[in-house]
C-alpha cells in the first residue's frame, strides 16, 4: 500500500520501511508499520497534492538520509501544503515528527535573525551597509581591514575565512571579537566570496552594540511584534519532547536536544549572528510570509527598498550571494525551477528557506539530517530534487 500523506491541517504521520537503494531517487516505499495514524488532509492548493513532493521525502528517510523531516510550502496569504514525515531519531519508539516539531535552524539563522536585525536597523538609521567595520567594532584594524563594510561582513567578502574552532579555546564575546578582528585575511577582501560564519559571528556582535539589547533580547522582540510564534534562540524545557534530536557532540559528550548544535554558537551562550535559532515549520512559514508581503509593499517587516536591496546579488566575480542571502543559481540547493528574484539559505543541520517574489511562493524544509552523525552529505542530492518536484506539482514539467 503506498502511504497518502499529502495534507495541510491535520499533518499525517508515518514510519517507513524501505529497501536501500544506490540511488535513492528511484526506490518506491510501499510498506509502513502496521498502526500507524494516517489521516486524508485538507487540500487547499486547487487539487495540487504534491505527491512527487511526498514521495522524495520518504524515499530519503527510508534511505536514512535524515529521520524527520516537515515541510511548508505557501503564498504570502496563504499556506498551500505542508507535511510532518518520519520520526525524530532512527529508534523504533521515537516520536512520529508532527506539525510542532522544533529544529534546530543552524544558519537559516543568518537570514530570519541577523539580516532581517540588520534590515531593520538600516530603517532605523543605526546603519548603512557602506559603514566601515572599523567603526563599530574597535578591534577590526589594519591595512587589510580598512575598507571592509558591512555590506562584506553580509555577502561573505570580507576577507575573513570560512570557519575556525574557536570554541576549544575561548569563552565569551570579548575573546571571539578580538580573536576573529585579528584573524589573517583569508583573501583580499571584495575579491571574491568566501562562505564565512566567522563574518556573521562579527556582525551579530555589531548588531548587538546598536542596541541596548542583546541579540537574543532584540530577535525575541521583533518576533513577539511579528507573530512568528516558535522562532527562537535557546528554546525553553517545555520545547524538549518536540525538538529533533541532533546527534552526539563529541566535545560535550552528550547528545543534543534542543542545544544548539554549532559548537561556537555553544561557546556564545547559545545565541549567535551565525546560528542559534530554533523554529518549527509553520513558524518559519510566518516569517517567509510576511517577507513575500514585503516585497510586495508591506512595511511591517522593514521597508520593501531595504529588502530588495539586501535581496539584489552582489557583483563579486562567482558569487551568488546577496546581503545575507542566497540568489538562485543552476545549481542551487533550490534546483533550477525557481525564478531568478529567488532567495534562500540552508542549514547545517539539514534546514532549507527558498522565497521567490515573481512566484509568489515560499519552501520550508526542515530536517536533523545531523542525527546520528553529520556524515552523510546525500541531503546535497535530496535539496534540488524536492524543490524541482514543488514546482512541477504547481506549474508542470519544464
């Protein structure tokens, strides 16, 4: 029997039996535990059901490519289609992922957190993205640094490398700023893109210093203001039961639930510029909803000229990034259906965030691809696949 879980309100759940095959995009699941709760859903996409959408997605968690996995799929009024697929670990007893689950987002916390601070402190008169680093953060000197901008800090390009762990050895705010501000220039910066948590490490600091408040504190508030319900950094305990599981650390020694996974992000407290968030599939459906009425003039956000200049890809030769975002490509994690005023970002953790404004359309995917280890890399396969499969369900075959 093949399994029908294409709903929106109430969200099916399911396990999955499969065969492995070596290429996961040509298995058919047929065979479910007996039991399991399934329920037709509510269509609320003109008969679409997004079935190819469904069978992608249980075809990789039969192939282990990650336990759980939810799913939105909307237009800034309204949600089309939405999914809760798998359980939350590879354990016969684990709980089913539903509608509630929580994720930890990893660097879709650079978009729905940082940009989106930074946005809006540019509305504020706070910022611009031509202001120099160096003068907001006191430590950022030297010939190599001095043209450095915000606006490098945003599109990866300033220099900085992509990543180091500075979590062995440093403990707080103070040491990562000094130590990453001295740091040798990967590149001559503006020269070309280098993805770089470490630039947005340094932003969330500069971010912090325009406020009297923390970057947790000022996210909190700018949530609370846009209703984006459970989007946040160090989720509360009462989140635990719902989190997805994101494996073992081995420098803590403890399986992570509701920790953040990223281990500088630890060493920060747990709120950081680069990752930190935790959010569930509807919550983050509120976010790309109000920024698809954004871009269609809605000022709650931030103005619709600030977001359609972060929006705008940058002109560094081979760069597909924007201020904060990425821009679709052919090669995108988003497949080569999208339209080119697409954006997006993914997660480490198995998270992916596309919103195309000409499409009016917006695809959550959510995943802890992580657990039990962060291995395998077959979600690179799994990422275009599905999102190709949304736009052949909405628009047809290419």
């Amino acid at each position: 029997m093949r399994h029908t879980l294409y709903a929106v309100r109430p969200i099916t759940h399911h396990r999955v039996l499969a065969v492995v095959r070596p290429n996961w995009l040509s298995g058919d699941l047929r065979v479910g535990l007996p039991g399991t709760p399934r329920r037709k859903g509510i269509q609320r996409s003109g008969g679409v059901t997004f079935n190819g959408v469904r069978d992608i997605v249980t075809r990789a968690i039969g192939n282990r490519v990650f336990p759980a996995a939810c799913m939105e799929i909307g237009r800034a009024d309204q949600v089309l289609w939405a999914g809760a697929f798998g359980q939350l670990t590879y354990d016969t007893d684990a709980p089913l992922a539903s509608h509630d689950t929580v994720f930890d987002l990893a660097s879709l916390t650079k978009v729905v957190a940082t940009t989106t601070l930074a946005m809006r402190h540019v509305d504020a008169g706070h910022l611009a993205i031509s202001d120099r680093v160096a003068d907001h953060l006191s430590d950022w000197r030297g010939a190599a640094r001095e043209a450095v901008t915000v606006a490098d800090l945003l599109a990866h390009t300033s220099g900085l490398p992509a990543y180091l762990p500075l979590f062995r050895d440093l403990v707080d705010r103070a040491d990562f700023e000094r130590e990453v501000c001295r740091l040798p220039m990967a590149y001559p910066p503006q020269t070309t893109s280098i993805y770089s948590d470490l630039g947005f490490i340094l932003l969330g600091f500069l971010i912090e210093d325009l406020s009297n408040k923390g970057l947790q504190e000022q996210f909190a508030l700018m949530a609370f203001e846009c209703k984006w319900g459970e989007l946040r950094f160090s989720p509360p305990a009462t989140w635990k039961s719902r989190i997805a599981p994101t494996g073992d650390s081995v420098w803590r020694r403890r399986s992570l639930v509701g920790e953040v996974h990223d281990d500088n992000a630890w060493a920060l407290g747990g709120a950081a510029g680069h990752t930190g968030l935790f959010g569930s599939a509807p919550a983050v459906g509120r976010f790309a909803r109000l920024i698809l009425r954004t871009f269609g003039g809605l000022t709650r956000l931030t103005r619709p000229t600030t977001l359609k200049t972060f929006a705008q890809r940058t002109e560094v030769p081979n760069s597909s990034r924007a201020l904060g975002w990425d821009t679709m490509k052919s090669t995108s994690s988003c497949g080569n259906r999208l339209s080119k005023s697409a954006i997006g970002h993914t997660g480490f953790t198995g998270t992916s965030l596309w919103i195309d404004p000409a499409l009016d359309l917006y695809i959550v995917c959510l995943t802890n691809r992580v657990h039990p280890t962060a291995t395998s890399n077959a979600i690179r396969q799994v990422r275009p696949a599905l999102h190709n499969a949304v736009i052949e369900a909405l628009y047809g075959s290419a």
